[in-house]
C-alpha cells in the first residue's frame, strides 16, 4: 500500500517535473519511518523519479541547458553543504510548510494577474537563487524543486512548461549531492526503498507523458499551485 502511494505521489508531482520530496516525507511521517532515514530515502526517491522525467524533458528538447548552467553550479555546493547539517523536524516542518504555502499563494495570485511575458534570467539572480534553493534542497531533502519553481514563473523567467522542464534536471543534480552529503552525515535510506523507488518510477513515468502530452500552460500552473498548497498544508498540520 505504501508502495502505491509513493507511485501515486510521484506521478501527480511528475506531471509539473517534480520529483515528489515533500510528499514523500510526509508519506514517511505518517509510516513512522525513523528520522534518520526519511531524508536519504526521500532524496534517492528524487533522483529515481526526476532521472526520467528529466530524460523525457531532454529528448524532447526543452529543456534549456545554457539557462539551467547558473542554477546548477551554484545549488551544487550548497546542496553539498545543506546535506550535512541535521534540521530539528519541527523547525523544518513549520518553516518549509510556511514557504510552500506563500510560494502556493504567489502562484495563485500571477494566475489572475494574467498577461505574462518571459524575461531572460540575469546571471546575478541565477547565481543567487540557485545558491539559496541547493541549500534549502540539502537541508530539507525536497530537491529544490518546489522553492525553484515557484520562483522562475512569479519573476517571469520562465513559463510554467519551461519552468517544469527546467525543475527536473535542477532537482536530479540536488538530489544527487545533497544524497552524498546526508550519507556522510551518517544518514542511510530504509532497507526496502528498492521497493518504493520502482514506484516512484513508475509514477514518474505516467505523469511525465501526462504532463507533456496534455497538460497546458494554465493547467500546468493549477496543478503545482495545488501542489505547493497541499504539501505545505501537509508540513504544518499533519
């Protein structure tokens, strides 16, 4: 059961080029996993689930590699560094769910707003909101991609489709180090993740064809909207 739930997680957050971290957290909470694993075990998830998505993405062209350079290098080390430190549970939770649902209510309110025209990304801001996201990814173990998002489409650096192409790479190569950094803190995933990675797979699968296929400029930002809100409602009261 548990295993469909991941899969079911990460197809929805698949259809947006999430990964699913928030949710899996929050699936682990409520299996009581032990705190030292839910981390690791979240971030290998990521890197599963956002390793095809961020295939697709590259095969059919959309993804823009030379813009997705300056988030990249400077998330890397931070992601490094964020994955070494261990965050009290309950401060994590609080403060990651209060941002989730700002990032849900920004989102919500360029929606009405209408009329957006994507701006070229300045290096300054690359830099800088790469550094601060690849932290926030190490240290929580989310990959970034729900703090990155938000972000590119509320400054109007990219559409919703540009953005969810962008966010799948941004959180594999987070995962990735973050994952390294948290093992050598002395974290370790849970012994069956196997079980929830093929899982997670497969959602990813599902949903990324979904979200290519058939998902709209609107309808791509309705559903991360939702997606930020509930999984910020998740952290603060669940």
């Amino acid at each position: 059961m548990l295993a469909l739930l991941f899969a079911a997680v990460s197809m929805l957050y698949a259809m947006v080029g999430q990964a699913g971290g928030t949710a899996f957290l929050a699936l682990m909470a409520f299996a009581a996993f032990p705190p030292h694993e839910m981390r690791p075990t979240a971030l290998l998830l990521n890197i599963v689930a956002a390793s095809y998505s961020t295939w697709r993405y590259s095969r059919e062209r959309l993804v823009d590699w030379r813009g997705l350079m300056p988030l990249l290098l400077a998330s890397l080390p931070t992601a490094f560094v964020g994955g070494f430190i261990i965050l009290d549970e309950h401060i994590y939770k609080t403060v990651t769910g209060i941002v989730l649902l700002f990032a849900a209510t920004m989102l919500a309110w360029r929606r009405a707003r209408g009329g957006e025209i994507d701006r070229s990304t300045p290096l300054w801001g690359a830099i800088s909101t790469g550094a601060v996201v690849g932290f926030i990814s190490g240290l929580t173990g989310v990959g970034g991609g729900v703090f990155l998002a938000p972000l590119l489409i509320t400054l109007h650096w990219a559409s919703p489709k540009q953005t969810a192409a962008l966010t799948a790479p941004f959180i594999l190569a987070n995962s990735f180090v973050a994952l390294f950094g948290a093992l050598y803190a002395g974290q370790a995933p849970a012994a069956d993740t196997w079980r929830y990675a093929l899982a997670a797979l497969a959602g990813a699968t599902i949903g990324t064809s979904v979200g290519l296929r058939w998902l709209s400029q609107n309808m791509t930002r309705y559903v991360l909207t939702a997606i930020l809100g509930t999984a910020g409602l998740q952290l603060l009261f669940f």
